[in-house]
C-alpha cells in the first residue's frame, strides 16, 4: 500500500511538472453559418481530447459523442447558411450583405438568450474557467461571458470583421491595408482607398447602432450589462484564423494571434475510382470548385461555356465540384460530382492547380499543400483573400465579369508554368515553418488566457481618447502658439510702421 502511494504521489508530481490543467470551457457559437463552424470543429475536439471539459452552444451538434464534449444546441432554431449567393457584385448588393449581417446579429442574439439550457448557465450560476466565442456579427455572447464572470477567448474563421480594429486597438489605414470585401491589396489606387474609407466607416456605424446596441438592450432585458464595446475591449485574446506568409504582414497587437490553418486535417485515402483517375493522369490534375457559391441554376450560360472551352483545350484532368451529371460539350478529361473530399484531393502530388472562389479554408489548404490557385472571388471576404492569394504569390486571380474563355486560358497557363509552381511550393514552405502547428498554437494561448486571467494585453490605443489618437490637443495647442506668435509679430510690426509713419511725419513739419 505504501508503495502504491508513494507511485500515485509520483505521478501526480509529474503531472504537475508538465503544467497539466484541466479547464471548464464554454464555448459559444451563435451564427448558423456551417462554413463558420467548419472551422471551429476541430479546435473544440481537440481540446476536449486534451482533457479539458466542453459545453458548446452551436447550431451543429456533434453525430458521434465525444468524451468531455457537451452540447447545448440550437438546432433548428434558425435555417443554417450555405445557400447559393448572388454573382453579380456591386455597391447595392454590398450593403444588402451588411444590413443581413446585422439583422442576423440581432436574431442570434434573440434565439441564443431565449435558449432554456442557455438560461440555466446564469440561473444556476454555473462557473467556468474561459468562454471560447466567435467575433463576427454579433457581441451578445460577451454579455454572457460577463454574467457568467468568464474571461473570453475570441475566434474567428476570417480575417477581422472592420467593426472590431477598435476594440483591439487597431487603426485602419486604407493606404496599405485592405478590406474583405472589395478588392484590391496593400497597394490600392485613390479610388480604391476613397472606397475603403466610405466602406469602414458605414459598416461600423452600421453595426454600432443597429446590432450591437440591439444587443445590449436584448441582454438587459435578462440581466445588467455594461456596454459591449467595453467588454470587448477587455477580451482577453483573439485566435485569428490567417497567417502573414498568406494574408500578410500587418499592425496586429500582441493578443490577437494568427493560428490559420488549424482546421486542415491529415489527408485520408482517396475513394478508388477518383484516386485511379487522378493517378492515370499523364500531365496532372486540376482541381475545380467554388463551394456552393456557383451551381448550374445560378451560373451565367457564357460563363459556364468559358470554363468548359478552357479547360478542353488544356491537356490536364480535371476533378469539378458540380451539381449536375453533365457539363455543356461533355469533355473527357473531367471528372464531376456533387460532393467532394477537397483536403484529400489537394494533397495528392499530382493535383498542380486549383481554381477557386477565393473562400479562406479552400486558400488555407491550397497553402498547405503547395497548390497554385486561380481565384475567383464572389462573396463576403472572398475579394480580400483573392488580393491577398495574388500578392502572396499563391495564385492568380480573376473577376467574373472578366471570364472569358482566353482570359481564363492565360490565367491557367501562368499557374501551371513549373517556375511559378516551384515558387509556391516554397511559399507553402515558408507558411509551414513555425515554432508551433497551428493547433498547438490556438490551444496554447486559450490555456494561457485561463492561466493568465487577470492580465489582458491590449494596446493603450483601444481606450485612448480619440481626440488624444488624432493629436488634436497638440494641434490645437501649437495652432493656437502660432496664432500667439503670428498676432505678437504682425501688432510689433505694425507698431513698429506707425511710429515709423509718426516720426516722417514730424519730420516733415519740422
């Protein structure tokens, strides 16, 4: 018996050397958005099977039980997103987005609050260590983690939404930084940066006064909360899901962390008669799909007829996500289906392009896997991740408007050059080269945050007064010593001339 003590105290000296801890997570998600949640799976598996224990609110309850997994789901609730887009972009359709973006924001909101298990956590004072959430259209779930007396961890599947660069300190400059959703890079024309400034600033009032202060009244309606926008400030990190090898260097302050490329999981084997396809092939494969942005039902006849003529003249396969049997013409080389292992499919050695809609987990992967992409963007952040694919060197792209038939030819033609192929696979070196995997990355710093609670890392630029941010107390300092200096010279001056004139003048009389 002393022995095995002696062995149970030993194990447990080891356990705590390795700074095992074993946290009690909420994790909340309240967009119905599947791409969105696509994402966090994997982070919310991985912690449970280190041992940390799970409740998540979601949309997207778990098919098989996981051990320390718990769901309170809102299935049902609400109709999940992934429905078919508009193609056609313009100024009108962008302000539709951001008003359905809002008006999501406030029904999230609604449906997460009136959840009876979601009441229960407030009602019967449950504790937890951390609240996981997504930052994206709405803040209610920071009300939460504030009744709850949680510190919160933020995530997203995107880059950062513009209504949130104030809360991390973050000051947007649209002369080098871009927009998600218009195009162009970090070196955008005058237009372009007069588009952005008008852009961010009416999705920021936008969001504060017909979300985010909707939020606050909805939350008070159940308990009391100070105003969002200063909780948000006091998150303590944010896992953000890009990568500067991919998105860019940029001004992030120290908590917010750059994990992309968590969700891509170890390739698994090829079904036989895709994997026979794509082995057979002599030349090499090009891959083909753009989500459920581009069905038969919505895709412009002569846009579809491009694609088909190009890629029929090219000596590749090709492997295209399509909702229908056929293609107009009927090539060979292509290999249809509704359904598709796109992260298998990327991995194999011989798929040498992929042309895409630009969404950020397609481009994360094609990163991962070294593979030359021509982009297409449709939707949302797909603009902002086409412009940052080109200017990485990861691919090319190309604007719907624009398809035609010898455009996407020359576009095909510059990815597939064994130069350009080269320069991506060192490109996807570089993203690879880490002191971390990604995973181990978002994990560490959310234990980190439960370690640390009580120290938020913040910029002083997030809480500094805006007229103290813009110089306008010095400006108005030093415009009024000017002025002081200025009205000081011209009186002298002027005095200095009408004793001069007095003094002609009597010596005139004289």
């Amino acid at each position: 018996m002393k022995l095995n003590n002696i062995m149970l105290w030993f194990i447990g000296v080891l356990l705590g050397c390795n700074g095992v801890l074993s946290l009690n997570i909420l994790a909340v998600f309240p967009y119905q958005g599947m791409s969105h949640f696509f994402v966090f799976k994997p982070y919310l598996e991985e912690l449970a099977s280190r041992g940390h224990n799970l409740t998540v609110i979601s949309y997207f309850p778990q098919q098989k039980p996981q051990e320390n997994y718990h769901d309170i789901s809102l299935a049902g609730k609400m109709k999940v997103l992934q429905g078919v887009f508009p193609l056609h972009r313009s100024y009108w359709s962008l302000i539709q987005i951001t008003f359905f973006l809002t008006e999501m924001g406030r029904e999230n909101c609604k449906v997460l609050l009136e959840d009876e298990n979601v009441q229960n956590l407030w009602k019967t004072n449950t504790k937890f260590d951390l609240v996981v959430t997504e930052q994206f259209n709405n803040d209610c779930s920071l009300g939460l983690a504030h009744k709850l007396g949680a510190p919160v961890v933020a995530m997203t599947s995107h880059v950062l939404m513009t209504w949130h660069y104030e809360r991390y300190g973050i000051h947007y400059n649209p002369s080098y930084m871009p927009l998600q959703f218009v195009e162009g890079g970090t070196k955008p024309s005058l237009f372009q940066r007069i588009e952005r400034v008008l852009l961010h600033n009416f999705c920021n009032i936008l969001y504060k006064y017909t979300c985010q202060r909707v939020n606050e009244n909805q939350l008070r309606l159940y308990f009391d909360v100070p105003p969002l926008e200063e909780l948000g400030r006091n998150i303590k990190l944010m896992l953000l899901y890009t990568n500067f090898a991919l998105n860019g260097p940029s001004n992030l302050p120290p908590n917010v962390i750059e994990v992309g490329g968590y969700h891509v999981a170890k390739p698994k084997e090829l079904p036989k008669d895709m994997k026979e396809f794509i082995e057979g092939s002599e030349h090499g494969v090009i891959y083909i799909s753009f989500g459920s942005m581009l069905q038969a039902a919505s895709t412009p006849k002569d846009k579809l007829e491009a694609i088909v003529g190009a890629i029929s003249e090219l000596p590749y396969r090709v492997i295209w996500k399509w909702d229908e049997k056929t293609l107009p013409g009927n090539p060979k080389n292509v290999y249809l289906s509704k359904w598709l292992p796109q992260n298998d499919i990327l991995a194999h050695p011989k798929v040498i392009a992929f042309y895409s809609h630009c969404g950020l987990l397609g481009t994360t992967e094609a990163m991962y896997y070294g593979v030359p992409m021509i982009g297409m963007p449709v939707f949302g952040d797909q603009p902002g991740n086409a412009g940052a694919i080109e200017e990485s060197g990861l691919g090319v792209q190309i604007q719907i408007a624009d398809l035609t038939k010898e455009n996407l030819l020359q576009k095909l033609k510059t990815v597939l050059d064994p130069e350009f192929r080269r320069r991506v696979k060192e490109l996807s070196r570089v993203w690879h080269d880490r002191p971390m995997s990604p995973m181990d990355t978002a994990i560490y710093w959310t234990e980190f945050a439960a370690r640390n609670k009580n120290y938020t890392f913040n910029l002083p630029a997030a809480t500094v007064p805006t007229y103290q941010f813009f110089y306008l107390d010095i400006i108005m300092i030093a415009t009024c010593i000017l002025s002081a200096i200025i009205f000081v010279l011209k009186y002298v001056f002027c005095k200095s001339k009408t004793n001069s004139q007095q003094n002609s003048k009597k010596l005139k009389t004289k």
